[in-house]
C-alpha cells in the first residue's frame, strides 16, 4: 500500500499551488545530491540524487538494526522516472517496479476543463489544512533554515518533518511510531550534476510489475481528483481506509511520506 499513500498525499500537497499541473512542481535545484545520516532503530545512511528538478531520483539506503541480539541488514534503491518507481533490494537480489502513481494523477488533471481544474484546486485548498487539524496535527511555516532553504515543519500521527518550503522535499525527519524512534537528516547538499550509473538499473536482477496494482492506483487517482471536483472530503474516505485495514498498519517510511505530503495542505 506504500504507493496508494504516497499518491494521496501527493494530490493534496501539490493541488495547493496555481501552477500549470499541480502534480510537477520542480525542486529549488535541477540536479543534486542529499546525503542523510540515519540513527534510531534503523541506523546508517542514504543518498538521494536528483535529476531534472526532482521528476527524477535514484535513493541509495545503507541500513542496519539490531534486535534480540540479531543484526539485520537493509540495502535498497529505489529508481523514480516520470513512468515508473523500481525498487531494488540488494540483500535478497529481487526487484519489482510499478507505474508512478504521479503520472496518473496528471493525467486525470489534464482531463478537467480550465474551470473544472480551478475548482480541484480551490477544494484541495478548503480541505487540506482541515484534514492535518483533524489527525492532531500541526503546520508551521518557516520553522527552520537548513542547508539555505526555507522549511516548513509538520507535526502529526508522531512524527516531525522539516521539508523545502513549496515542495515536500524532506530535509529532516524525526519520528516514534510503532515503538520505533528514528531520526534522518541531511548532513550534506551539493547541487550541481551527479553520476549517470546512480540512475542505472542492476544488472542481472528481473523487474516485474503487479498490473492489478497499477489499475488500482489509476482508479484511485480518478477518485480522488473527481471527489475534489465535487467538493467532497476525499481525505476523510482516505484515512478510514487506512484504519479499517490492518493490512495498512503504517511503517515509520510511510509515516515520513504522509508527514512531508500532508504539511504542503497550508501553503
């Protein structure tokens, strides 16, 4: 369910900003590097590269937790193109990929007439801050400057999220759920071109795609932008959802998405 959430939380954080299509706002750097220290439960590193303003990213994790004096380790990449999210797990050697969820959301906003898209806009204004109100959460703009960019902070479901004002992009996390406490934060920005390779897919490993996930992300993308059209609280809908299905128990991972997603509803 990780891409189901995440597309939610895309729509609302992005709908709220007057540009062409609200689902491809650019990053304040066209190509860059983020590197993060983790520590917590999950200790360790990961990396971020950016290309053509954030539409691209190719996520390198280097992570370790020991348990009942067990040490278990997490190697992952995870590849985003405007088409697809592959995801790479270098310890068992598997992949899988899916459609990028975003690439359905813009297309269901294109499908809107000039007026229709005003009000999708205008309803994911109305609803967004309400909806962080009633998960107990909070937004405060401008709560921190890091690595020279403005941050906006949200607080919700115990979680803090610093991210890149205007873009949800995550410069710090700190996080306690599921009796897990985590912290991730970026020791190092450098913008400027990065390596190719990082965008390369592994050698050797097969990527295989779920079509019935790839046609339930496409319905949910229509849903949510025609319940918008209509004025109606998608978000509620969303939530219970979540909660009714113990299948879609959040991870901290996914606590961090719906976090940095949901703080943009203010803006």
């Amino acid at each position: 369910m990780k891409y189901f959430l995440f597309v939610f939380l895309f729509t609302f954080s992005k709908l709220s900003y007057a540009v062409e299509n609200p689902w491809d706002r650019p990053l304040p750097f066209k190509e860059a590097t983020v590197e993060y220290q983790v520590d917590g439960t999950m200790k360790g590193s990961k990396t971020i590269y950016i290309r053509n303003y954030g539409r691209e990213s190719a996520e390198y994790s280097d992570l370790s937790m020991s348990m009942f004096g067990m040490r278990q380790v997490q190697k992952e990449i995870e590849i985003t193109t405007p088409e697809w999210v592959y995801h790479v797990d270098l310890e068992e050697g598997i992949g899988s990929k899916q459609t990028n969820p975003i690439k359905y959301f813009r297309q269901e906003f294109d499908r809107l007439s000039k007026s229709e898209q005003k009000t999708v806009v205008k309803n994911a204004e109305k609803y967004g801050l309400s909806m962080v109100e009633g998960m107990q959460g909070e937004v405060k703009k401008n709560a921190a400057k890091l690595h020279g960019y403005q941050c906006d902070m949200t607080k919700i479901m115990g979680s803090e999220v610093y991210s890149i004002s205007g873009t949800g992009f995550p410069l710090k996390v700190v996080s306690n759920a599921m009796g897990m406490t985590q912290k991730e934060e970026a020791v190092k920005l450098s913008k400027g071109a990065v390596p190719t390779e990082k965008f390369a897919l592994p050698d050797g490993i097969e990527f295989k795609s779920d079509p019935q996930v790839d046609k339930m992300m496409q319905e949910q993308a229509k849903a949510v932008i025609q319940n918008l059209l209509k004025g109606e609280t998608a978000g509620s809908a969303q939530r219970n959802a979540f909660e009714q299905d113990p299948e879609n128990e959040l991870s901290p991972e996914q606590q961090q998405q719906l976090q940095q997603m949901m703080k943009m509803f203010n803006q």
